[in-house]
C-alpha cells in the first residue's frame, strides 16, 4: 500500500481520494451542524408556550382539522375537565378543543335514584395548523364543564371518546 508524507505523519493512499485534507473535516462537520440548527423547524429552543385558557367551553359544532394526539391523563379540578395531552409539532399554534359528537345522546337508567340520565360523548379535536415539525410536546388543556349542568339534578353523566368509562361531574 502506498503511502504519502504529511509532516511526520504517514496517510494510506485511499484517504488521498476524499477532497478534503484531514484539517478541513472538523470545520466541515461543524459547518453542516450550524446550518441544520438553522433549518430546524423551531426558531427558539424554547417549548411552545401553554396559552390555553384556564378552562376552554365546550364546542357544539367544529370546523377545524383532526390532528393526532395522544391523551397521558386528565382529572376534575372544580368546574374543569383538565387533560394532559402529547401532539408533534413544533413550528406553528396548535389548539385542543371539546366537540359534543353529533347523535350522541343516549339514555342511561339510573336505577338507585329510579330516573333516566341523558349521557352524551364528546370528543377531543386537535388543529396543528398543518404543522409538519417533529418534535413531541405535551400539554395540559382544560374544558369548562358548567354548560353540562342540569337544573334539577347535581351531577352530569358523559363520555369522551378515546376515554374508557363513564365520566360523572358532580356539581
């Protein structure tokens, strides 16, 4: 194998073949990190900001996109519904909102107080805005629960979709 002198070095002939000498690929090497940090989608490396509303109201009807999420937990905190969810994003607004499902009501017998609850489902939508970053975030949203409230009982009976059971808000 032949060999050239570099100083007091000896480089094998099949590094000869790359066009650039051996000092030229740290400063290659850092030259594309730079740029790929440049190019990512987030301009800061800070996470999105949380600006959801301390408790968002409920939708009837919904216009926007249906976007993937994933929900990790949620609980009752007062009059809210507060979900922590997971979504993709990174480069544009992202909004959660609580959609009752049209034909969704449906009668459910409550034998110990000997009345007919009207349980209806709702469903978490999501709108990335079409953002097409990959970075995963989570987020905590919350729904406001009193336009649920019936006058004449203290507590509401409904399902969400993608949420195993039946969710009891007591008021």
């Amino acid at each position: 194998m032949a060999q050239f002198k570099i100083g007091m070095k000896m480089i094998p002939s099949y590094l000869k073949r790359f066009p650039f000498s051996m000092l030229q690929w740290p400063v290659m090497a850092l030259c594309v990190l730079v740029l790929l940090q440049l190019s990512s989608c987030s301009k800061t490396n800070e996470q999105p900001s949380n600006d959801y509303p301390s408790c968002k109201p409920l939708l009837q009807i919904y216009e926007g996109g249906e976007d993937g999420f994933q929900i990790f937990s949620f609980e009752f905190q007062e009059s809210c519904l507060v979900f922590q969810l997971g979504y993709s994003g990174g480069c544009g607004e992202h909004t959660f909102d609580l959609v009752k499902e049209d034909g969704s009501d449906t009668v459910f017998p409550n034998f110990q107080e000997d009345v007919e609850n009207i349980v209806s489902t709702y469903k978490i939508v999501h709108d990335d805005g079409d953002d097409r970053c990959q970075a995963y975030f989570s987020a905590d949203v919350s729904f406001d629960l009193n336009s649920l409230q019936v006058g004449n009982t203290d507590r509401v009976y409904f399902r969400i979709k993608d949420v195993p059971g039946l969710l009891v808000y007591q008021y």
